[in-house]
C-alpha cells in the first residue's frame, strides 16, 4: 500500500499539518525541561526527594511532621526536593529553607492544586509528569514518602520499579507515619507476595519509621558503609535512567 492508498484508509484518521507541527515541535518543548533540569539539579548533592499529599492542611500534625523531616535533613547536609505545591510539599520546603541546606521544588502546571509555595531556593517548572519524575530519581540520595493520594503512589510505586529492576541504584525509601501505611504493607505482604506478583525480599526495599529522626537514622545507616556518591557502576545506571 503506497502512502496515497494509507491516506485513505479506513483504519488511519486524517491529521491536519497543524497538529503534526504541534507534535513535533512538543519534543523540544520536553527536552528543554530535561536540559534545564539536569543541569540545575546535578551539582545538588546529597539530596533527598521527599513527597506526600497536596491536601494536608497546616494545623494538621503531618503538616507539623513533614516540615520537622524537612528541617532535620536540612541541618544534616541533605537538599530537600519536593512538588513545590502546596501540603506535604509545602511543609518540606518551608523546613528545609529554615534549615542549613537548599530547598527545591519541582512544579507541575495542573488545573486544580498546584500553586507554587513560597519556601523555595530553587525552583523549577514542569508541564510532564514524566520529566519531572526522572528529576526526583536520578540525583536522590534517598525517598521519603509521607501520607499522600495517586501522585504520592505514583512516585512510591516509580521508585520501587525502578530499585526492583535494576534500573536505578538502591537508595533509602522510608514511609513516614505506620497507621498511613500499615494497611498497604500489609496488603503487599498478604496479596502480592502470596500471589507471586513480588517476591517477599522486595518488601524489604521500603521501611516504615513515626518520628524525623528515625528518618535521619535510616538514611544515614544506609550509607554507613560507603560514601553517598554513586559509584562508578552506579552512576552508568543513572545515565541510562
């Protein structure tokens, strides 16, 4: 079938140049976020990527314990990353911008949420979620995951992809908060293990504390043994990521 027969048949829908420029011109548009990412975030280090939910008011107690993480992990030398948005988010860079170390958003243009808070050294814009997620994996020293919704899932689920596979190096993934995360665990535990869908080592990729301080802890007995630099293996991965 010559391209004058494919114009016309019935399994192909017509697109007008218009939108075949759109598309086109699109893929700039995503690599300008790459490029502008990459090169603001890869003389940040150590950083920690911290997430959790939009809707978390500020007089609710994981707003409180969300800024304290923040703030710990500030005092101890990490750069903290979050959404930029409001929540969870907002609470991690206003403790991490009262603390030692730069704070980061990462902002996503949504219609209904995202409005970039005020707590950030460094902020970057996104309209990709897909871009945006490789800016929180590829310079993390570790994942901190609070109380969140979809998105907050979706990143947990990322990570533990991407360590599961191979695809990226092994960091620190601590859930903040056991009643949130209980259920899950469990859940992970009592289906998907039983199931065969994971394997029950892969539970052990996650690890679940109450307090910033537990949180401090694991990061920092996760490399105790060894520099937070990728090394030279590591970091052939993370170019591929």
């Amino acid at each position: 079938m010559n391209p004058q027969e494919r114009s016309h048949h019935p399994g192909l829908i017509p697109t007008d140049d218009t939108v075949l420029t759109r598309e086109s011109w699109k893929i700039f548009q995503i690599m300008a976020e790459f490029v502008e990412g990459f090169e603001r975030l890869a003389r940040i280090k150590p950083s920690v990527s911290l997430f959790g939910s939009a809707r978390i008011a500020p007089e609710n107690p994981l707003y409180k314990l969300a800024e304290e993480v923040a703030l710990q992990l500030s005092n101890a030398g990490f750069a903290v990353v979050s959404g930029g948005g409001p929540g969870i988010m907002e609470a991690a860079n206003k403790g991490a911008y009262q603390g030692k170390s730069l704070s980061i958003g990462l902002n996503i243009q949504l219609p209904h949420e995202q409005n970039a808070n005020e707590y950030q050294d460094i902020s970057l814009g996104f309209r990709h979620f897909f871009s945006r997620k490789v800016m929180f994996v590829k310079y993390a020293s570790a994942y901190v995951v609070l109380p969140g919704g979809f998105g907050t899932l979706d990143e947990l689920a990322e990570i533990l992809t991407l360590v599961q596979t191979g695809k990226t190096r092994r960091i620190p993934i601590v859930l903040v908060h056991r009643p949130f995360w209980t259920g899950l665990l469990d859940w992970f535990r009592d289906v998907l293990v039983a199931q065969g869908t994971i394997d029950a080592d892969d539970l052990q990729l996650m690890q679940v504390v109450d307090t910033a301080e537990e949180v401090v802890t694991a990061i920092f007995d996760h490399y105790e043994a060894r520099g937070f630099e990728p090394s030279h293996e590591e970091r052939a991965k993370q170019l591929d990521l």
